[in-house]
C-alpha cells in the first residue's frame, strides 16, 4: 500500500480539523470589530453566527445561543433583555402547532388521509404524481416535512414496485396478523428531525433511512417464487403498458420521489405554522415593527400564501410530467385506454394499506375535531375584513388574544380528552379485552410530546429575535439602512426578484431558519432607507428560504427521496434549477397582484417608521 506524502497527510489532519479550526479561527479574525462602536460588535456576533450556521461547526440550536453570552459580554444588551427574547409569542405559537401535529402522527391520522387521496385520484402516472403531491402539500402545510416525506416515501416505492412487478399485491399468511400498515411499517419509526435543519443521507441513522426494506419494497425471493405463491406475483405486461423498459420504470421513479420532496417543501409555505421561516417572519415582524398591530397573522398569510403555493405547486407538477413522464397522454393520462395489470395491483396495494387502518377510531375523531376546530379559530380569531371573534371579546383589542393562544388551547385539549370512548368518569372497567382498566389515557401524553417536539427550533427562533434586538439596540440597523439608501432608484419589482434569488441560493447551503434569521433585519433596515413597505421584501425572502430544491442535503426531504437509489445529484440539480425559477416567478407575481392589495403594499406605513414611536 502506497505512502501519502507528508504534505498531503498534512492536508487531510487539516480538513479533519476543519471544524475546530473555524471555531478557533472566524472569532480572532473577526476581533477587531468587537473594540469598535457598539454596532460593529453587534455585527461581530451576526457574522460569528452566520459563519457557524453556514459551516454547522456547532450544532445549529447552539449556535443560537451564543447572544446570551455575547451580547452581555460585549455590553450590548443585559443578560435578561436577552434571554426574553427567547420565549416569545411567536415561539409559543410553534409550541402549540407542534404538538397539535405530533398528536395526528401519533395516531396516524396522516396516514389515513394520504391514502384516502390517492384511491380518489388513481393511479395513471400524471395522476397518481398529482395525487402524492397534493396530499405532501397538503400534510407539510401542519406537520414537519420531514414526518410527512418520511411517511410518503416508502408508499411511493410500494407503488413503484407494484407498477414495476417487483412485489407481492396480497399479504402473506403469516403476516395476516400485523396490524394496520404493516407493510408501510418504518413510517411511524422516524424521529422528528425537523425540516429546517440540513441533512445529508449519511446523517440518518439506519431507522431513519428511508431505504427501500419494507416488505413491500423488496423484490421476491427465491423461496416466493414456488408454486404456492405464483398466483400473488404480478403477471408480465404488454409491451405497450407503463413499466415495461428500464428507462421508463427510472424516470418514473425519479419523478414519483422528486414530486414528495418538492410538494413537502412548497406546502410548507402555506401555513404560519407550515415552516420556520414563517414564524422568524412574523417575530421578526414583532421585534422590529412594535406597532405593526398583527398585520400579518394566520388569516392573512393564508389569504396569500395558499394560491402562492397552489400556482407553483401546479406549475411544477407539470414540468415534472414534461421531464420524467413525457407528453403521451395515453402513457400518461390513460387516455382511451383501460387500466394496465400492473397499475390495477397498485390500485390495489393502496385499497389494502386503506383498508388495514379499519374504521376511523375515537382517538383519530377526536383529533381531526380539534385540528379543524384550531384552524376554524385561527381563521376567525382577527380575518381583517370583517371583525374577529377576538375583537369581540376583548371590545376591539384583539391582540389580547394571538394565534399562540388558540394553538395552546388546543393542545391543552388534547392532554384532557381521553382517547377511548368516555364510561363512567371516563374509566375502562375490568371486562374490557385488551385494555387494562383504569383510566383512560389522554390523545397526548407527555413522554410522546418530549420525544418528538422540535426543541431546537424554539432556540433558533429565540436565537433569531435575539439578534434582531440586538442590532436594533445597537444602532447596527441604523447604519445598515443608510448604507443602503442608494437602492432608492432600483424599481422595487426588480428589488423583490434579486431578494428572492440571493436567498434561494443561500438557502441550499444554509439552514432555511439561519437563511431567514440573517436576511429579514437587514431587509428591514433596507424598506426603512428607501420608505417602501417591508413585506415588499421581507414576505420574498421569507418564501424563498424554503426553496432549497437543488441538492441532496439541501433539506431532510432531498435526503431521503435521494437515498432511494433512483436519483443521482444532477437529476436533482437540473429539476431543482427549474423548481427555483418557478418559485421565484411565483412569488413576484403574487407579491405584485393579490399581495399588493392584501398588505397595501403601495404605501410606506407608519408602523414601518419606528423613528416616529420612539
């Protein structure tokens, strides 16, 4: 075996080192400003943190706790100024939404509902990719995407291998008595990594995988292929039939996989509580602009996120169909055709994992109850154009009452109601079969909430409202903004494109929660320099954080559909390029149609001019 030279040992203990070199390093590099104005020390601390966030030489939550230590130290803000920047509204509102989502996978409600769709949608290949996006979208919009692309990804390779003729369509005896979901088992095993965070496929761990070992993702054994179980493998297709060269069984999984991991992360823009950009933007909203008065808060991000998402969420399921599918309708549509074999058996390995879930339970009633009645809440709570419940019972102050507050009381509901059908005092008896008597447990338990909350948001989110504070105390935003005024005569459409490309480039490299927290405060300053409204440019940006398409490791959904084997980093990369425009196309035409009616956006605000509260 060949020596190394010593030159290039060297190299190699170097880039073992690599982290603590940069955490040793960036700060002595960085030292000079900490002995300037209070505002160069404050950008000592942004540009320390962009640094560890982008390199993630710390843990991402960590990280976003070094403004405690800091800002003190640097004497910038008090310890306990600090510090309460870290549990605010904004991150009770996650808290809240968090738990009522751990509550719909604990009881896999989510499940339910996806296969639900795709039996209404079938299974022609631009349908059935249709399908898979919508219900990813639709499931991303209040769980993590990462819980919803781990749940989706191995129902997609059943499919796949039924389309395919790799799989057995009926259940063997012997596992005839599994319980409901068995074949789709590892769903419920993943851990709650949230969707923010940047992961590459070696990061998983083994149950975290999503790798093809299911039962219904392994092809046949030798031992399957006897007589006794001949009737249950797929028969040979026509020629003419979906599947029936390599090249199209490829691309159609590339393009089913692709389609889960992109729908996880459009839908996740809908919702406030969809992904962590969006809460960052609303905090940062709070920290900086005090007399914003919730202008932007479940309603109205609704009102414009939602047909945001379903126009780029359309506009990419069709240049997915164009790329991986090809424009034979009859391949694709099934136009006058009948229904393919193997399709029929994919059909009907949906229609059997359905009908494994059995009749929807009381815990399952219950939660789809108080998920509906949150967002009925959430809607009605303040929807501007008319006056909210909120409103009402607070005569005209309806800040007394945030979405936080509606999200909280929901999940406080699910640790009361009980799980199984209310007797006396809500107690089983002893001739109940297979419970134990006593009470009976609540639709959320403790010990299943501590093990799936997202802790480390709640600390980016602190971490990100810290650094605002910091920099508005400082004076950094103040100079940042006059260095800026020279953009005045920049027309503001092309402003909001250059925003959202910058972002969407940084956003592959970067956590979308880092990329959000280092971008809005400057955008702030710079709406304040030029007098236009910041959601001109906050709102672009906020979007754009999530468009992180490209890369394998760019989010945990890239990771997990990339680990399957189908897709190599140019599939992603040349698909995700064309996924980012059409984001970027997406949200200059909202922010220029509904969005400039909807938030007044032709006008410069007073709350945006915080010189006149001081």
């Amino acid at each position: 075996m060949a020596v190394l030279p010593a030159w290039l040992r060297m190299l190699r203990r170097i880039w073992e080192s690599r982290n603590l070199l940069i955490i040793f390093f960036t700060p002595l590099f960085l030292l000079p400003l900490v002995f300037s104005t209070p505002a160069a020390a404050c950008a000592f601390v942004i540009i320390l943190m962009a640094v560890y966030w982008c390199t993630e030489v710390l843990p991402l939550a960590v990280t976003a706790l070094l403004p405690t230590i800091l800002f003190p130290l640097l004497g910038i803000m008090e310890s306990k100024d600090v510090c309460m920047q870290y549990l605010k509204d904004t991150n009770m509102l996650f808290v809240g939404g968090l738990m009522v989502a751990i509550a719909v996978e604990h009881w896999n409600l989510h499940k339910r509902i996806a296969l639900r769709v795709l039996l209404l949608v079938g299974v022609r290949p631009a349908l059935l990719m249709l399908g898979f996006m919508s219900v990813t979208a639709f499931l991303s919009m209040w769980i993590s995407n990462t819980a919803t692309t781990a749940m989706m990804v191995p129902i997609v390779q059943a499919v796949l291998d039924q389309l395919h003729g790799n799989v057995e369509l009926n259940p063997r005896k012997d596992e005839s008595h599994q319980g409901p979901g068995s074949q789709l088992q590892n769903t419920a095993k993943m851990d709650p990594v949230e969707a923010d965070d940047k992961t590459s496929p070696d990061d998983l761990s083994e149950d975290q995988k999503p790798v093809a070992k299911n039962s219904v993702a392994t092809k046949p054994t030798p031992q399957d292929k006897s007589p006794s179980h001949q009737t249950e493998v797929c028969c040979p297709l026509e020629v003419e039939e979906l599947g029936n060269n390599q090249e199209d069984e490829e691309n159609m999984g590339k393009g089913l996989l692709l389609s889960v991991c992109y729908a996880a992360s459009i839908g996740g823009t809908a919702t406030l509580t969809g992904t962590g950009p969006n809460l960052i933007l609303v905090g940062q909203m709070t920290q900086l602009f005090p007399h914003s008065n919730s202008v932007i808060n479940f309603a109205s991000w609704f009102a414009f996120a939602f047909p945001t998402m379903i126009l780029m969420l359309t506009l990419t399921w069709f240049w997915l169909q164009f790329l991986f599918v090809g424009c034979n309708l009859r391949r694709a549509w099934g136009c006058g055709a009948d229904l393919p074999q193997r399709e029929r058996a994919a059909y009907e390995l949906i229609k059997q994992e359905h009908g494994r879930l059995g009749r929807m339970t009381y815990a399952e009633a219950n939660v789809l109850a108080l998920f509906v009645l949150m967002v009925a809440l959430w809607f009605t709570r303040d929807p501007k154009f008319m006056e909210g419940w909120a409103t009402r019972l607070f005569n005209s102050k309806s800040e007394f009452v945030t979405d936080a507050t509606v999200s909280l009381f929901i999940s406080v509901l699910l640790f009361v109601l009980p799980s199984e059908p209310p007797r006396f005092l809500c107690r089983r008896t002893d001739s109940d079969s297979n419970v134990s008597p006593g009470p009976a447990p609540s639709l959320l338990t403790w010990p299943v909430t501590q093990k799936k909350l997202a802790w480390n948001i709640m600390l980016l989110l602190g971490g990100g409202f810290a650094l605002a504070k910091g920099s508005e105390v400082s004076g950094l935003s103040r100079w940042l903004g006059a260095q800026m005024i020279s953009l005045h005569s920049v027309p503001s459409p092309a402003i909001a494109v250059i925003i959202c490309l910058l972002t969407a480039t940084f956003t592959e490299f970067a956590s979308n929660v880092a990329t959000a927290t280092l971008f809005l405060p400057i955008l702030a300053s710079l709406s304040q320099s030029i007098q236009l409204n910041p959601l001109y440019v906050m709102i672009p940006c906020t979007l754009s954080a999530s468009f992180a398409f490209m890369l394998p490791v760019a989010t945990p959904p890239n990771a997990m559909a990339f680990s399957y084997g189908y897709l190599k980093v140019s599939d992603m990369a040349r698909t995700g390029v064309m996924v980012n425009i059409i984001g970027i196309g997406c949200i200059s035409l909202a922010i220029n149609s509904w969005g400039y009616v909807l938030f007044s956006l032709d006008t410069f605000p007073t709350w945006a001019n915080v010189t006149t509260h001081l």
